[in-house]
C-alpha cells in the first residue's frame, strides 16, 4: 500500500495554473527522484504535500491521512528539507535542533534523546557545539536533514538537496541519504540527473505543471539504451573517390545521398569527418553494406545517448550536468 498517494493535484495562483492534475505514489522505502527543469512545478508540488500551499483541486493521503481533512496528521508524517531553509545562526545546532523540536510538538522526555539520534544519522557529531554561521554549506545541509528527521517522520521530501555544494560534499550527501532510505521514504526533488541515477531506485518527471513519466531508474536508462546514435567514418581512398566524383562536393555528398533514400536512418548530420545518424540495431547491416558501396568502412563507432539527453527529450529542456 502506497505511503504517499497524490491524486490530480492543482495549483492556480490567479489566472496562472502552476500544476495539472499531478498524479504519482510512493511506495515505503524507496528513494524517488522527482526530476523537472526549473519552473516545472516540483517546488509547488511538495509545499502542496506538505502543507505549506493548499491545492486548488485534487488530493493527497500521506501515511493513510487525508491532506485536507487531517493537515497536522500529514505535517507530522513528513520531514521536510526546503531548498531555501530557515537557520538561526546565531544558535548552535544542539541548540537549534532543540528549538525545532519544540516546534513539531516532541515531549520534553523524548527531545533530547531525538536531538541527539538526528545529529548522529546526519553526521553532524564533530559540528554538535559548534554556531551554524561557522558550518560550511554542506554541513548547513546536514543540518537541515537533522531537523527533517525530528519527531521520527516515515517520509522525507528534500527540495534540491544537493544546490550549491562541491563534488566532494555532493557525494557525501548521497552516502548519508542512503543510510536515511534504511528507515524512511523518500522524495528528492533535483534537475540534475546525475542525482537520480546515483540515489533512487525510480523517477518521476514533471514538466509544465503535469507529470509525464513515472518509471523505475531501469526503464529510464532502458529508453537510452533504445535510443543510439551511430557515427561513420570512410576509408581514405573512400573520400577521395567521392572527391573524384564531385571535387567542389563535401567528402561525404555520396554517402549522405545514399543515405537519404533509406527509411531506417534519421538525423543524419555531417561535417569533414565523418557522419552521424540515428539507425536502429536491426538496421546496422544495412547500414555498413551502404559504406562499403561509397567508399569503404573505415570506423562505425556507437554512441548511446545519457540520462541527460533523455531528459532533454522529454522535457526540452537541457538538464544541469
């Protein structure tokens, strides 16, 4: 049974529809990567399940709640990290922590004991006495996953975790989300592929307001496996023959024309050399018959598309690297 359901949530603010009947689930455990260019509508949708917008239509249940009629019950279901999130930096983290605490409502018998599990599953024990204005970005971060888990929530949703920090504290980043994933679902709102591919075990995309893919990380890779480019190159005494042929013609003119009459081969692009097209598998016989009768095979070299170029296929937009 799903732990997170959203069904055909929308959001107008004024005469601007920021989300379209968003429709997905969350399974317990998983690691979800809510994947969408900038404006698509993740932000929106995660303060919607988490109380901070309240939906124009549609519904969400969080851990068997009903996001309408039981608000403070799903609050207390979801640890949330903003993108933007609030720290006092004057205080110590023990110190906010304990203040965050007192917030969600944890008995003053079990603050301490939580305060003290949350900065130890974020890693922040050398950094526990320490004012958060002397805390690095990543470490900041941390803070802001500790406060999420206060009050022992099933559910993290955590908006662009990873913004703003360097390779090596990414990667830790992602070490310690892994560990969260052994007690908690969660949601990881990101643009960055790279994100996803490492961490989740599915993906949802969302663009213009609207999911359009809800798949496991598998079928994602899957679709770039699917979709492969080809690059060729001709034999030298290829070329020259096609130069012989036609001398103010670009080397490949020849090959580019054959190629044109062919039904499997699309996208074809040229330049000095070599050609690139898009060809099926099945047709890759086919494929090397025609170099071979304009000028020789001299190097067929496959090259699969990324994550990030299926991304940018099915949003148009070209994702961070």
């Amino acid at each position: 049974m799903p732990i997170l359901t959203a069904d055909n949530l929308t959001k107008r603010f004024g005469p601007f529809q920021a989300l379209h009947g968003v429709t997905f689930n969350l399974e317990p455990g998983e690691i979800v990567g809510f994947l969408g260019p900038n404006g698509a509508g993740k932000s929106t949708t995660m303060k919607v399940l988490t109380g901070f917008l309240a939906p124009t239509s549609g519904s969400a249940t969080i851990a068997g709640h009903d996001l309408v009629a039981e608000p403070l019950a799903c609050r207390k279901a979801i640890g949330y990290l903003p993108e933007e999130l609030p720290l006092y930096l004057d205080m110590t983290v023990t110190a906010y922590l304990d203040h965050v605490a007192r917030l969600k409502g944890v008995a003053r018998a079990e603050r301490r004991r939580e305060v003290v599990e949350a900065i130890d599953a974020a890693w922040l024990g050398e950094n526990a006495g320490r004012h958060i204005r002397k805390l690095s970005k990543g470490n900041r971060q941390r803070v802001g996953v500790a406060q999420a888990l206060l009050g022992k929530p099933p559910i993290l949703i955590l908006d662009e975790p990873t913004s703003g920090l360097d390779p090596s504290q990414v990667a830790n980043f992602r070490d310690l989300i892994a560990r969260l994933a052994q007690r908690h679902t969660i949601l990881i709102s990101t643009h960055i592929m790279g994100e996803v591919e490492a961490v989740c075990q599915r993906v949802i995309v969302i663009d213009r307001g609207r999911v359009i893919v809800e798949e496991p990380i598998a079928a994602l890779k899957a679709r770039a496996t699917r979709s492969t480019r080809v690059r060729v190159r001709l034999r030298d005494q290829g070329r020259d023959q096609v130069r012989d042929q036609a001398s103010s013609a670009a080397p490949y003119t020849a090959l580019l024309a054959a190629l044109a009459t062919q039904s499997w081969a699309s996208d074809v692009r040229s330049d000095d050399d070599g050609i690139t097209l898009a060809a099926p598998a099945e047709a890759r016989d086919q494929l090397v018959r025609l170099v071979e009768a304009h000028g020789g095979l001299r190097e067929l070299v496959e090259e699969r598309l990324s994550l990030e170029s299926v991304f940018r296929d099915l949003t148009g937009v070209k994702p961070a690297a």
